[in-house]
C-alpha cells in the first residue's frame, strides 16, 4: 500500500491567504446564517461558517467528523430548578475555551467559523434573531417586513442604540453595513439576487447601492430580482451583525478589533491566547434585575486547538466553559460531567454533518463511478467503532429532527466486492489525495481511511495535513482531491444554497465542492420562495434523496456538539426576546453569553 503522511503548516491569517488569492477570505467555514463557514472535520474545527443561508457555515473537520452520535447523546441535564428563585449576580470574568483562532473580524470576506461567530456573538448584535421554533422576529431592529413574495425587504433601526466607540447606531449605519456585506468576497454571496445586481453576479453585474436604499434616518430598503425568504435568517448571523462605520473606515480593519453595539467591547487580543471582552456600560438592554446587560464584567476566550488540552483544563478547573465536538468526549460530558454537578448547554435539533467532501471539479472525483466506488469500498461503521463511537450514521446532509430527514434515502452502503467490481470496470486512481488539519486525532482518522481503503479496495492514499485556515483556503480555491469536513446543519434548507448552488462553485467558491447539478439548483431557488415547514421538508427531502444518488459527498456522521459549563455558571444561551418568546438554542456549538452569569 503506497501511503505517504505530508504535514503542512502555513501559519498564513486567513485574510492574508485570500488577499494573496484575491483580496478576501472565509470561515471554515459551519454557522447557520450569513456568510458561509465550513470546517474541516476530523476534530471539528473552527468553523469557517460565516453562513450566508442562514449564515452558510462550512468548517473544516477538525475534530473529526467524529463527533456526533449513533444514538443521540444523553440529553444534557437542564439548569437545576432551583436556578429560577436564585438571585442573579453580577461580576466576574468568564474563561471559555475555543477550538481555534480567529485570523481577521473582518466579517465580509472572513473564515468567520464556530469560534468566530462565538466571540462576534458577544461583541455584535443581529438585526434579526431566530426563535426556538424557527421564527424570525427583529433584534437589534425596531422591526423587518417583507413583501408578500419576499422580493422586498423593509428594515427599521430602533432608537437609542449606539456602537461601542459613542456614535449612533441608526438607519444609516444599517445601510453601510449592508453595502459593506454585500461588497464583500464572501458575504456579499447572500446579496448575489439583488435587484439592480452586484459585481459578484456576471449575468447582472451592478452597485449594490442600487438595491440597498437609505428611506430616512432609521430605515432602509432591499431589493432582490427573486424571491428570498431565507434573507431573515441571514439577517439573524454573520449579515446581521451591525458594526461601526469607523471600523469600516479604517484602513488597518483586517486587523483591528470589532467595535459593534453588543454587550461586550473587544478589548485585546493576543493571538493564539486570548481575545479579551469586557462589559459595555452603555448596552441598550436591561437584565432580569433592571439594570443593563450584561451581568459578567467580562469574557475570556481562549483558544485551544487540542481537544484533550480543553478537556484537561475543564477538568482542571481552570476553564467556566468549553466546546468540543470530539465524538469520543461526548458521554463524558453528558453523563460523568453532569452527574458531578456541572452542566451542558441545550442543543437545537438541527446538527452538522461529518463528511468526507469531494472535489467534484478535477479527477478523480469528477467521475461519479468513482465517487460511488470508494463509497461501496468504506466502512462507515467501522469508522463510527474506532474513532467516533456512540455517534449516529449520517445518510444524508439533514440529521433526525430536521427537515428534510429520511433515515434511508438511498445513499450507498458498505460493499466491498461491489466497490472491487466498480473499480474493476472503470479503473483505479493511482492515488488518492486526503486533507485534514494537523491535528493528531485527524490524522489518526486519516490513516484509518487510508488502511480501509488499500484493504478492502486495493487504493493508494497520500495523507496532507494543513492548519485549519490554510485547508479553508484550498477548499475556496478548489485545491483538493478529498477533504474531511463538517458543515451544514442549518435546519433550513435554504440556507445551504451558497454551499451547493452551481452560481457558487467557480473561481473563490463556497460550493467548495464544486457540486454542479441543474436539479439540485431548482430545489434550491425552490426553498427561496416559502416559509411553510411542510413545503420546505419536501424540498429538503427531495434534495436528500439528489444527494444520494450522486454520491456528491460521503456522508459520515452526524455532528454532536458538547458545550460543558463548570457548576456556578448560569444563563448561557438565554436571550430574553421582547415577545416573550424562547431564542433559538445552540447550534454547531456557537453559544451565547449575553445573559451568563456566574456565582460568587
């Protein structure tokens, strides 16, 4: 068996590596709205996310896409019920624990992935925020309408918001940060329909300004040439995220520290260590005891790429919070962790997915025999066994809960002699090529990929391992043969178009697969064009079943995310919504510290 390990590091920011490709960048590339991000996958990574349907996350699989479960993970015990009568406290600093660094907060053009968005999270406001059944209601605006065909949106700032350098944060601010999303390399793919067109679309290029209008001193005006109803949801992550205009203006701004309207400011980072937040005296919501958020004097995220480090740590005591979607840590966390006291943070139904991410562009995978071939010679369950136990088999993008599911539409399932008869017919790939980040338990996967592979099917398999935000970079510029990844999960489909959308597989793509499929793009445009759950889930499940028969990636795994909390730590993921309403609860790991508190 010919299989040969070549490590590569490029200690290149991510901002650095798309300027030098182009002049942009972005997130690993897994969060559920705005921009995409996707995450290599092996250990999970940060997610690239940024997540423009939603907020597209894509995310390299760092930590494997051994994460999730064969049967869903203990659900994680809630908060004691004492919890309710106890009295809120305030002070203190939070230590949370990262999987990765983020490069730039330069949001448009950014591998904005699950750690970015965690820490923007704090730092910036949505316009928008999604509830726990799906809904869209204003956040940071006074209110969004859309037009009955969802062509047109109307969004109006509420009062007496200002950004963290002083100035307001008014209609005005609305209508830069829109433009400068949609001018960017990556966000501006959420933009791509607009009405008047936009220097990314080649068959409607145009000024964005054209279709993103200023109405008077708190509203503002969008236009797209086709209906978008997913545009709220975008609206909700990464598009959302209102900043100042005086870090648009900087001319340093791929460096600079984010100055946004959230209830913490950014105030240091040091990076491979800290990012450093401290409380904003001027936020403009009040907590339960009516004065304003937040109740923590600050945060500390710290990132640790090393899955053990974090646990060790946790365990240590020297950490409040933790992320991991490390398959193997998953039953610890949920059953020993809590049964000690401490606490996981609630998921949403909706998970990533671990995959193996074809490149389906160049050979040897632009030949769907192939793609099916090495599918029937892979053992996904030994694969669940040896390095993601207790996770669930994914057959498709959508996991259990979401829309879109079917536990079996199709996908191949392991046949060696079947795979052997394949290959026998169209020829072997002299070698096949495998990326991963360089991290020991990706590689670890790697390797059984590659000893699997030559035993049951006779292939030769070359191992690359890179630094998260160079795997990122290959994946936008299509530099690759097959990457471990985890991505999606946004429980809506349409939030996945700037991922499999042929519009998005050319040149410095999101569709960093290079899926190209005319059926797959109408079901996409299709989910643009209602909000009804049951037309989506047979959009959804149309698609599944699409995916299934082109084998256009291999589907490993379902993602389970563990966000384990020391005892004494309270609030995370709570936003009070002025309807009254329940938000959104954690997805693919990105977690809200707004209304965390911490007993003294």
């Amino acid at each position: 068996m010919k299989r040969s390990i070549r490590l590569v590091v490029a200690p290149l920011v991510a901002g650095a590596m798309i300027a030098a490709a182009c002049g942009g960048s972005d997130d690993e590339g897994s969060d559920s709205s705005d921009a995409p991000a996707e995450t290599p996958a092996d250990e999970p990574a940060d997610e690239p996310t940024d997540e423009p349907a939603g907020e597209p996350t894509d995310e390299p699989a760092d930590e494997p896409a051994d994460e999730p479960s064969d049967e869903p993970a203990d659900e994680p015990a809630d908060e004691p019920a004492m919890e309710e009568e106890m009295a809120i406290q305030r002070g203190g600093i939070l230590t949370f624990l990262l999987e990765a660094e983020s490069d730039t907060w330069d949001i448009p053009g950014a591998n904005c992935a699950v750690s970015c968005i965690t820490v923007m999270n704090a730092v910036a406001d949505p316009l928008t925020i999604v509830t726990d059944t799906g809904e869209i209601e204003p956040f940071l605006l006074e209110s969004f309408e859309p037009n009955d065909d969802f062509t047109e949106f109307t969004l109006v700032m509420r009062d007496g918001v200002t950004f963290h350098d002083g100035t307001p944060a008014d209609g005005a601010a609305v209508h830069r940060n829109l433009i400068e999303m949609a001018s960017g390399l990556l966000q501006g793919q959420v933009f791509f329909d607009l009405l008047n067109g936009t220097p990314l679309n080649a068959a409607n290029p145009g000024a964005v300004e054209d279709s993103i209008v200023l109405n008077d001193d708190q509203s503002v005006t969008v236009s797209f040439n086709k209906p978008f109803a997913t545009f709220g949801n975008n609206l909700a992550g990464r598009t959302g995220w209102l900043i100042a205009p005086s870090f648009w203006d900087s001319e340093s701004r791929a460096g600079d520290l984010m100055i946004a309207t959230g209830p913490f400011t950014m105030e240091n980072q040091v990076r491979g260590e800290v990012t450093e937040l401290r409380a904003n005296p001027n936020y403009w919501r009040t907590g339960q005891d009516g004065q304003p958020l937040p109740y923590l004097d600050g945060v500390d995220f710290r990132p640790v790429p090393d899955v053990s480090t974090r646990r060790a740590t946790m365990e240590a005591g020297d950490a409040d919070v933790n992320a991991d979607s490390f398959g193997e840590n998953q039953e610890f966390w949920n059953t020993e962790w809590v049964e000690a006291g401490n606490g996981v943070v609630e998921e949403d139904p909706a998970r990533e997915v671990g995959y193996l991410m074809f490149n389906n562009s160049k050979p040897p995978f632009d030949d769907p025999d192939v793609r099916r071939a090495l599918t029937l010679c892979t053992d996904r369950n030994e694969y669940l066994t040896f390095r993601a136990p207790g996770n669930a088999l994914a057959n498709g993008p959508f996991a259990e809960g979401s829309l879109g599911y079917i536990e079996d539409p199709g996908f191949p399932q392991f046949d060696a002699d079947a795979g052997n008869a394949l290959f026998d017919e169209i020829g072997r790939p002299d070698t096949i090529v495998y990326g991963t980040t360089n991290v020991p338990s990706n590689l670890l996967t790697a390797e059984l990929f590659a000893d699997m592979w030559n035993r049951n099917c006779g292939l030769n398999v070359e191992i690359d391992q890179f630094e998260q935000a160079e795997l990122i970079t290959k994946a936008i510029t299509g530099d690759f043969e097959v990457f471990a990844w985890r991505n999606h999960g946004q429980g809506h489909p349409g939030l996945e178009l700037v991922w499999w959308h042929s519009r998005h597989a050319e040149g410095l793509a999101l569709n960093f697969g290079r899926l190209v499929s005319p059926e797959m793009d109408e079901l996409l445009l299709q989910s643009w064009t209602t909000v009804d759950p049951a037309e989506l889930d047979t959009i959804a499940q149309d698609i599944n079943k699409l995916f299934a028969e082109g084998v256009f990636n291999m589907w490993l795994n379902t993602t389970e995310w563990a966000n384990p909390y020391r005892a004494g730590v309270h609030g995370l993921q709570h936003i009070t919504l002025e309807s009254g309403n329940r938000n959104q609860q954690s997805l693919a790991g990105r977690v809200e510290v707004d209304e965390a508190w911490i007993e003294s």
